[in-house]
C-alpha cells in the first residue's frame, strides 16, 4: 500500500521545549504522553532534571540493553512506582526485588511457557464466542466498547484462571480498578519527593483501597477452592498452585500465590482489554486494512475445539495486534532508579538518577521506522524490513520482560479474528480519538463504536 494511503491516527503534538516542574507534573498526572519534547523523537539521549534528581531517556539500543540486561542488577523499580502500584498488586512478580523475585520469576515462569498456551487458548475461544453472542443483541447501536472489552477481557482472566464466570466477582473488581486509575494511581508531588517509607494522605487513601482489594482476591480465590476440578489441570490457578521452584522446591505461600493471581488479573486484562480498542479503533479507521483481515478469518475455524491450528493461520491478525501495541504500547514507559553510579559511554548515571525507557518514543521514533506515525501492519509481515533492536518493546526486555506477552498476544489475536469475522467495526461521530496515558495507553473518552453483522 502507499504510504499516502496509510492511516495516521491523530495524537497529542509533541511541545517544543521542555517541561518545567509544575506542568511536568500536571503532564504525568493527567497524560504523560506530554512529559516528552520533540527532540526525543530523534535523539539517542535525553538528559533533563526534576527537583534536582536527573533523568535519562534511553532511546539508543546500547544503552537500553546496558540498564534493562547487561546490567540490569544496578537497577531497581522506583520508589514512586513501588508506593503507586503496591495496594494493587503487592508483593508478586511485578515489585519484587532480589532473591525474593528470583524465586518467584522460575517459579512462575514455567506456568505461561508456550506448552500451556492451548489449555489457556481454548479458555479464550469460549469467551470470544459467548461475546459475539452478546454484542449481537447491540448491532447497529452506539456501544462503549472499551467498556465491553474491559468486561471480556475480565472473563477471559476468570476463566482462564479460575475456571470461574466473573458475573458475580467482575463488577466490583472493575470498579476498584477503575478507582484505582482514577485516583490512587495517578503521581502526586510527595510520591516522587519522599521515600515509600514517609506515607502521605494518598498512601493512607492507597492503603484502604489495599484491605477491599485483598478481601477481594481472597474470596475469589475461596471461591475457586470450593469447585472441585478433577483431573488434569484446567486453569492457570492449578498451574500455580502446583508450580515449584526448579532451584529450592518451594511452591508459593498463600499471599504470593493473591498476589501473583492480582497481577496476572490487572495485568492481563487491562492490557488485553487496550491492545484489543485499539486495534479495533485503527481498523474502523482503515476500511481495507479491516477487510484484509476479515478476508483472513474468512472459513477459519475459531471455535474452542480448532483453536490450536487456527493460530498458525493468522499472520495479519497478529500483525495487527503488534501494529496496535507498536502505535498504543499499554506500558508507555518504563522506569529505573540506578543503586549505583553507572555509565553508558560518555554518559553518566549518577545513583539515584532515573533511567527511562519510553515504549512510546521508541515506537515512534523518526530514526527507528519508517511513517512511524502511520497504521501499517505490513511492518510485522513475513518478508518486511527487519525492526531494529530494541526498537520495539511493548512487553519490555531483558530479565524483567513480561512473563505473559505470549498469552496476551494469543488472546488479543484469537478475539480481534473472532470479533472481525462476524462484525463490520466503524466509529460513530467525527470527534478523534486521543491516547491518554496515566496508569496505562487509554484512549481520552469513551468513543462509540457501532458493530455491524457480517454478511455471508
């Protein structure tokens, strides 16, 4: 396809000049996208300081893998990650630090290798069908669908879990997780100056918000022991419960077995519920990019029981997902605090500074791709130009990378093929859809779709 005919979303401009600290600030707690100049869509380093503390963004390759694998030891999360994101997701996989993640990233790591892919795919499948079902009854009506992925991502994390429907569990989890992003998980001044350990007014807020969110946890995870499931296992809550570290033998205590479910749950489901708006948003925006795919999808069979063949049949499927996730990435940005003075070639890294790496700017980066701000797919296609390294990170890198990026790539492409084979997508209004990042890459306002049978 030409490049003049390729769609290009509409996102914030970037400013010319750097922030000053207070509209830093208001940048990071109500759209971070905006904390970044325009320069760093070319540079190789972005040197700058807040409050005195300095902050590096890492756009060059080298130094990315210098902080994030080389020596990815001298980095830790930073403290206002750490108070932010403790009430949710405690001390699992995503805050550990240490010996205790050791332990916890090979315990964990074989319950998401790719010999458990279909038992969790097949999980998937059913949801995507029973969602086809429900959205049927709306065709041709003004839906939020953010919100409807929100709630099919949110079974999907039921089933595939729990063997749960989340019917009864699912509204009150969205609705802490939606106070969460609302308020509790957005940056404050006190969360970057003072350590984790001085607590602020927000911290006592985060800090009840942490007892209704563990109740919660818990009576799911009640819940889940109170059905007898024989045989083989039939969830990832089995996987976990049977999981052992291969070093020591030490399977997980109760709270870290709440605390890495917590995380799978926000993490998989949010992340799922964006990759999957987005990428329907992008192909109601590009009518033929839309109609490739559901040429794709065409007499391929999506339901549970084929579900394990037809993943190998949808290479534009999921060059659509990694399209979306290239133009969205959910994690915007990636933050480091150094332990220890380092350096990346004339580059100093003094302790305590902040390394940066921004999914979102490395995305888009002029040096990096080619129309970096248009949808095309084709980039992820067999035969295409190679990505240059670590140019493309949507699920992170080295050590830390996401335990769950091929779960959440496989269900994000099984429902996009199940969704786009029985529906026209378009948008309904002229007003653009903006990416907004707080917690996450959400779009700005709750845009209506309109869902359309297909015919045939």
């Amino acid at each position: 396809m030409p490049s003049a005919d390729l769609f290009v979303p509409p996102r914030p401009v970037p400013r010319r000049r750097e922030l000053n600290w207070y509209r830093l600030l208001r940048a990071l707690r109500s759209d971070a996208l905006g904390m970044w100049p325009e320069g760093a869509y070319e540079q190789d380093i972005l040197v700058n300081k807040f409050f005195g503390r300095q902050r590096v963004l890492l756009n060059a390759a080298g130094a990315i893998h210098h902080v994030l694998v080389e020596n990815a030891a001298n980095y830790r999360r930073s403290p206002a990650s750490i108070r932010i994101l403790r009430p949710l997701v405690g001390d699992g996989l995503f805050l550990s630090e240490g010996e205790d993640w050791k332990h916890q990233r090979r315990t964990i790591a074989p319950s998401l290798a790719p010999r458990v892919l279909p038992l969790l795919a097949r999980h998937v499948a059913d949801v995507a069908q029973e969602a086809v079902q429900r959205l049927t009854s709306c065709q041709d009506e003004a839906i939020d669908l953010l919100a409807a992925l929100q709630f099919l991502a949110l079974e999907i994390a039921g089933r595939s879990m729990f063997s749960l429907e989340m019917r009864r569990h699912g509204p009150a989890l969205r609705k802490l997780i939606a106070l969460f992003g609302a308020r509790l998980g957005r940056p404050y001044l006190f969360d970057m100056l003072l350590p984790p350990s001085i607590p602020t007014l927000r911290d006592l807020a985060r800090h009840r918000f942490r007892g209704q969110w563990v109740a919660l946890m818990d009576r799911i995870v009640e819940a889940r022991l109170a059905v007898a499931l024989e045989g083989a296992p039939r969830d990832l809550f089995d996987v976990l419960r049977a999981a052992r570290d291969p070093e020591t033998g030490a399977a997980f205590s109760p709270a870290q077995l709440r605390d890495q479910v917590a995380t799978l749950i926000v993490a998989g489901h949010e992340t799922t519920a964006l990759a999957l708006f987005w990428s329907l948003y992008l192909l109601a925006s590009a009518p033929a990019e839309q109609q490739r795919l559901a040429d794709e999808v065409a007499g391929i069979d999506l339901a549970p029981g084929g579900i394990d063949r037809a993943l190998t049949d949808l290479p534009y499927t999921r060059a659509v997902v990694s399209e979306a996730l290239r133009l969205y990435p959910p994690a915007f940005v990636i933050v480091r605090e150094a332990i220890a003075e380092d350096r990346w070639q004339d580059v100093a890294i003094p302790a305590g500074s902040l390394a940066m790496v921004s999914p979102w700017i490395l995305h888009r980066h002029r040096r990096y791709w080619q129309n970096p701000d248009a949808f095309d797919p084709s980039r992820f296609l067999e035969g295409a130009p190679a990505i240059p390294r670590l140019a493309y990170l949507p699920f992170g890198t080295g050590p830390r990378v996401c335990v769950g990026a091929q779960f959440a790539l496989t269900e994000a492409t099984i429902v996009l093929a199940t969704l786009i084979r029985h529906f026209e997508v378009a948008l309904i209004g002229t007003r653009s859809v903006l990416p907004a990042a707080v917690v996450t890459t959400q779009p700005d306002h709750p845009a209506p779709f309109r869902l359309r049978l297909r015919q045939g």
